[in-house]
C-alpha cells in the first residue's frame, strides 16, 4: 500500500554512516566498546539504575551481549546507544535513542548515570549533546522522553533539556513494585 507523505528521514540515514562520536561539554559520547562490559555490569548493579531500567546484568557475559546489541540496532536503525565517557575515557553513563522511525523522524531518549558520576549533570549534558546531533545534523522531527512518575531525577534532566511535560500515561509501565504511570515529554526540532 503506498505512502501519500514521503518518510522524514530515508532509509540508510543512520547505517549508512558511522556512528559519530559527540562531544557533551566536557563529556564524549562513543560507540560501546567490548571492555566496556565491566563498567556495565557495575553500573546495572546499581539498585537505581535496576529499578527504572527492569534489568540487571548477572555475568560479564550478558553484560557484552549488552553492549555488543547496539552495533546491531545502528544497523537496523531501530536503537542507538553511546557510552558518556569522561576525560580517561571511562563510562559514567549511557545516552541513547530507541524506538527510532525513519519514516516519522522520531525517537525516544534513553538515559542513565552511575552514582559515582551523579550531581554533576552528567544526563543533562549528554541528552543535550544528543538531542542536537539528531535534530541538526540528522534532522529528526521529534524526540521524546518516558519515565516514571516516581523517577523524579528523571524527570528533572528532561526539563533541564528543554523536553517539556505532555502528559501522563495511566499505568503505563511495569515495575519490580507494580504498575506505574509515565510521564511523557517532548522536544521538537523547532523548539531549539
């Protein structure tokens, strides 16, 4: 059945060029690495991380099956995903893009920190650094942010990215403690 609107953004828009490598003021975000897989597995083994993420990485082998997925997703141009790695190129984070629609050009922002790297606006910085690549070099129409309601870290880093509120989703996503509901934020690449 054919489209009456062409898609926003064509196929190979993503895998048809190497993953960029952003500078986040003062941070990098990077491809993930396969020795990145320690720091991960540390990271999911944060309590918090656990909570909002609904995963945890037992062994060193998932935690390369996680980040080795991403090359994956960047191919299929279906997820993206950096490592915010600070000056000695170490992880402190993850920024990410997942959900992606070439065809509607959007996506929604994916984000966490480790505790060590928290209070520095580290998610903040690197949601930024994203949110300008995908509007400005990509040209994605619209990115979205979801988090629980209880997750208010989560929900200050969006309204310091310029990700306004839009709505409440009822019982939208399910936690180790039940039912949650969601916050929905936006940004469009006018609101820049």
């Amino acid at each position: 059945m054919p489209l009456l609107v062409e898609p926003a953004l064509p196929p190979g828009t993503l895998r048809d060029a190497a993953q960029p490598r952003l500078a986040a003021d003062g941070l990098v975000l990077r491809s993930w690495r396969r020795g990145d897989a320690a720091a991960v597995r540390t990271a999911f083994g944060c309590a918090d991380i656990q909570r909002w993420h609904v995963r945890r990485l037992d062994t060193l082998d998932e935690a390369t099956e996680w980040v080795g997925q991403w090359a994956d997703g960047w191919d299929a141009e279906t997820a993206a995903s950096w490592a915010v790695a600070d000056a000695d190129d170490q992880p402190l984070g993850q920024v990410g893009l997942r959900g992606i629609s070439l065809a509607e050009g959007s996506a929604s922002v994916s984000y966490w920190v480790t505790p060590a790297a928290r209070g520095r606006s580290v998610a903040t910085r690197s949601v930024n650094a994203l949110s300008d690549w995908a509007f400005h070099v990509i040209g994605f129409n619209r990115l979205n942010v979801s988090h629980s309601i209880a997750n208010a870290a989560s929900c200050r880093v969006a309204e310091r990215s310029g990700y306004r509120l839009e709505g409440t989703l009822r019982q939208a996503i399910k936690h180790t403690d039940g039912w949650h509901d969601w916050h929905i934020h936006g940004r469009l690449q006018t609101d820049n």
